[in-house]
C-alpha cells in the first residue's frame, strides 16, 4: 500500500520508532532525511530510495529500522508531534497556576502549529489528504492530543490543582477546538497574536476547567 496521510497516525502511538530513539545516530539521521525529502517533495513522491541517499545509509538500513515507507513516515509524524507537545511543555514549565497553563499552552499551540514548516508544507503538497487525516480520519490525531492534554490535567488534579472535571472528556473538547481553528482560521473571533489567544483561552477555555465536573451517579 502507498503510503497516504490518513495512514500516518493509524499505528500506536508509542511505536519506539516514532520516538527520538537518542540512542541510535543512524535512525535519527534516517528520520532526519525522511522529515527533508517531505518537505521538499512530499509524501507521495517521497521514496525510501532517496531517503537512504539523503541519509547515507543502504535501503536495508532503512528496513531493518522501519517495515516500509508508512511506518518510517508514521514516524517522522509521531517525532514531530512529540517534539511539538515538548515545546508547549516548555512554555507552560514556567507557570504553577492551570488556568495560566492553559492559557500559555494554547497561545503557544497555535504559534507552533502555524509556523511548523512539516505541517505547512504537507497542507500544500498534500492537502486533500492532510485536511481528511484531520478532519474525517483523524481520530488519531485527536487521541493523540487528548491524551497528552489529559495527562498534564490529571496531573493538576493529584496537585489539588484542578476541581474534579472529567479530564478526557475536557482534554477532547479543546483539541478538536484547537484543531478547528487551526484548520479553518477565517473567524469573527481575533486569533492573529498571543496575545489575541490568550484573551480568548481565559474567556473560554479556562471555563471548561470547572464547568466540566464529572456527572453524579444515580441512586434509585
């Protein structure tokens, strides 16, 4: 099967492929050349023929790292990803307060997002898959970043930060919100600054910390 975007994000998540994999300098500079031939040329007319070239390493170097061509650009994704959700993590690292979290996490979400020269490029060279992965297929990415988001709150939660919310249910909510902006960014609502982002999460993001309180069970 070629590989297409809506197949990127399919397998997990935590893939050991998908990760930095510090430890071996040869399947960094493999996701490294992979992540360049995207940029310059795309998914579908990116090969691991040229990958192996970019990266000086043989095809069976390649294979004996990732089964094909999905799985080593399923990897290049999850990479970008996880270096994404590290950046935020450094941004929110400065503020112990969550409703400050929040707010500074989705500024710097939409910066990053809008200047992620992976992302801006595949919605060029491949936008009609890119936007489907996002969109109709992508309950992936969705999970992805609840997950993430639903960590760092229930984090809050054991800290006595964070009332009792349902923290998945709330981490959902904001992603698909999040990647509705991202995608369709014409809106009555101002997002063009950090500063315009901000206002909007403390008016209405910051809420859905406390008005998302888990359902009481019933008695009868």
């Amino acid at each position: 099967m070629s590989s297409s975007v809506p197949s990127l994000l399919a397998g997990r998540t935590d893939d050991a492929d998908g990760g930095d994999a510090d430890g071996d300098a040869t399947t960094v500079r493999i996701l490294d050349a992979a992540r360049d031939e995207i940029l310059t040329f795309g998914v579908r007319r990116t090969n691991v023929e040229d990958i192996a070239r970019r990266a000086g390493v043989a095809r069976i170097t390649i294979y004996r790292r990732f089964p094909g061509k999905d799985e080593l650009v399923r990897a290049v994704v999850l990479r970008e990803g996880r270096r994404v959700f590290a950046e935020v993590d450094a941004v929110v690292a400065g503020f112990d307060d969550i409703e400050d979290q929040m707010v500074e996490g989705f500024a710097a979400i939409l910066s990053i997002i809008r200047s992620h020269p992976l992302l801006q490029s595949l919605l060029v060279t491949e936008a009609d898959q890119t936007v489907s992965s996002l969109t109709i297929h992508g309950g992936p990415v969705v999970a992805f970043g609840r997950e993430y988001l639903a960590g760092h709150l229930l984090l809050a939660q054991r800290r006595g930060l964070l009332a009792d919310v349902d923290v998945r249910a709330v981490a959902e909510i904001l992603v698909r919100l999040t990647l509705s902006f991202l995608l369709t960014p014409e809106s009555c609502i101002t997002l063009a600054t950090p500063d315009d982002a901000r206002t909007f999460a403390r008016r209405f993001v910051v809420p859905a910390l406390t008005v998302a309180h888990r359902p009481r069970s019933s008695t009868r």
